[in-house]
C-alpha cells in the first residue's frame, strides 16, 4: 500500500496533491469523451517522443529538480529561522513569567 503523508515525503505529497488539483481544473473544462480522446493521443505519442529526446529529457529534469532542491532548500531554511525564534521568544516569555 503506497502512503503518502507529509511527515514522510514532502516532496510525493505536493506532487500529488498538485496532479489531483490539476486533474480537478483539467476535468471541470472538458467532457469524459474529450478527455479519454487526448488522453489515448498522449499514450501513443509520448513514449515516441521519449524514446527520441530521452537524453535531453533526463538532462532538463535533472536540472529542474536541482533548482526545485535549492529553492526548497533556502524556503526550509528561512522557514526553521522563524520557527526557532518563535521557539526561542516563547521560551523566553515563560521564564520571564
């Protein structure tokens, strides 16, 4: 059984949240019939396509989830800065108190 939770991959929980999200969007614009048509075109023409470009493909997402890596890297940083301030200020307050 596949568990996706925040506490154990945060990176497989954004990925699925934004795909239901975006299939959400996707669907409330087309009909079923529209959608199974592109879907059935995509199946076909894809795996060509990656068959084809797939070394530049992998070069692309590589690159990309090493920018993704970097600016969540320096948003969990600035994140835990706070964090540990407010930690630190209400320790401060309960031994003032």
């Amino acid at each position: 059984m596949f568990h996706v939770t925040v506490e154990e991959d945060w990176f497989a929980f954004a990925r699925t949240v934004a795909g239901l999200l975006l299939l959400s969007n996707v669907g409330s614009f087309f009909d079923l019939l529209t959608l199974l048509y592109i879907g059935t075109k995509m199946v076909m023409t894809v795996p060509v396509i990656y068959v084809k470009y797939g070394d530049q493909i992998k070069r692309c997402g590589e690159r990309v989830k090493a920018q993704f890596r970097r600016i969540y890297e320096m948003f969990e940083e600035k994140m835990m800065r706070k964090m540990k301030k407010k930690i630190f200020k209400q320790e401060k307050e309960k031994k003032v108190e």
